[in-house]
C-alpha cells in the first residue's frame, strides 16, 4: 500500500450525465493509461460513470478541462461536463464568477445563475440539413451539425419506441459520418419542448442526459420548425434544459443544472 498513489475525486451528475472529477493541476492522474479511466467508470467495479473530467492549468484561459469518455478515449468536449466542472471549482474553493474554461477545440465561458450553470457553447459548425442516410430499416432524413463534438438529429413521433441501441449504433458507425462516427439524437417535439434520447459516441450506449446533444437537437429543431429562443429541452432524465441562441446560431448558450454526488479517494 505504501507504493500506492491516492488521488481524491468527487462525482457529479449534469441532468443525469455522471462524472468523476478530477483536480489534475499538478498532473498526477496517468491519462495514457486507459484501463484506469475505464476502471474508474466500471458500473459494477468502479466508481461508475459515463466519463471522466481533469480540470488542469491552462495557458489559454482560467483552466482547462479534459474529458475521457468511459471506453478510455478522449473527447473533444462535454456539455454536461463543463457545467459540472463549473461546480467543481466552487468545491475547490473557488469565487462563483465568470471562467473562462480551454477544451480540445474551443475555448468556452461559464457563469452561475443561481443553483444553474449558464454555458457559452459557441457557434456549431460543419452544419448538413436534410441528409438522407441508408439504414436497415429504410432511408432515414437525419441532420448533422458540430457543437463541440459531432451530433445526427433525428427526429421522430414518439421517442419511447425508438430502438436506440440498435438504431443509435448503426447511425453512429454509419459510413456517412466517417471517420470519427457521430453522436446520435432521437427528438420527439412534444407540444413547446423537445424530448431527446441520445446514443452517446465512446460510452457506445445511451446516456441520462448529453449536453452537446440537447444543444445540437434544440438548434435543429429550431431550423426545421423554426423553434424560437430560448428552446426548452428534456433529456433522457426529463430535467430541464435551455437552450438559448441569436441571429443564425449565434451566442449559443446552454443552462442547466449540475449536482454534487459524493467525493471520495481511489488507489492507483
């Protein structure tokens, strides 16, 4: 046990999207080695999570964060993360005020509004309406759109009977998203709000809640039903998500809630 490094952690749910948490400043945590994050994320042999997030310096902004996803690989960025790791820092001892936080691809404003964090997500990119995509099942019209990490939306009558490990994971492996494969959104629009559900790239399953996604659904739904600002959103979990925007896309920002679960210390 002497020769065993302890390295503190706290996990946090970000509307039914769990992490754990890492203060990785002083760049302890071995993040070459995959088997510990997906160790860490083990259900049933871990601590259990849909991935891990390092909150470490940053040369760019206030801090930075890293998020591995629960088979090991590392994502670009988190929606639902970053709101959690807004309340990391205030764990940490942090003043609750404006950060400015560094992910792989882009640098993002977080704010707190009370008990909610108010995400600045930035302006998607890569957007493709109306693409026809080839399934088992017949064509499908599916909508892609980058909002920190790939999303297709597809939206549907009623999202409780989709299939969403068979037909999420033949979108999301489909030849039309290659190389890097897409995150997959079924969205059902019920009366003034969207319920997604969403199969996750690199948790390869559906997810509580994605933060990306929601932001991805609600602008599409915004340009195929001409949704105005803010778009309410509920994930898999049916808490509340806002999802606001200006002009085409513009000063995107995501606000919703993000809850401390419990800390505790793991043995390398």
């Amino acid at each position: 046990m002497a020769n065993r490094k302890l390295i503190p952690f706290s996990k946090y749910s970000g509307a039914g999207n769990d992490f754990v948490l890492i203060d990785n400043r002083r760049e302890t945590f071995p993040v070459h080695h995959q088997h510990v994050i997906v160790k860490l994320c083990d259900r049933r042999h871990g601590v259990g999570a849909d991935g891990v997030i390092l909150l470490e310096d940053s040369r760019k902004a206030d801090f930075k964060m890293r998020i591995f996803n629960s088979d090991g690989s590392e994502a670009e960025m988190c929606g639902n993360g970053i709101r959690c790791l807004a309340k990391f820092l205030l764990e940490l001892g942090f003043h609750p005020q404006p950060y400015r936080i560094e992910t792989m691809e882009r640098i993002l404003k977080i704010d707190y509004q009370g008990e909610q964090v108010a995400v600045e997500m930035g302006n998607p990119e890569d957007l493709r309406w109306h693409q026809t995509v080839h399934l088992k099942g017949g064509a499908r019209t599916l909508h892609a759109l980058n909002t920190g990490v790939p999303h297709a939306v597809c939206f549907v009558e009623d999202v409780e009977t989709v299939d969403i490990a068979a037909m999420g994971r033949e979108i999301r492996t489909h030849t039309h998203f290659s190389p890097k494969g897409t995150n997959v959104n079924f969205v059902q629009k019920a009366d003034d709000e969207l319920w997604v559900r969403t199969y996750e790239r690199g948790v390869e399953a559906e997810t509580l809640a994605c933060g990306t996604g929601l932001t991805a659904s609600a602008l599409a739904a915004a340009k195929i039903y001409g949704l105005k600002s803010p778009v309410t959103v509920r994930p898999r979990s049916r808490e509340q998500i806002k999802i606001g925007f200006e002009n085409d896309f513009e000063h995107v920002t995501m606000t919703g809630p993000a809850t401390h679960v419990f800390h505790g210390v793991f043995t390398l």
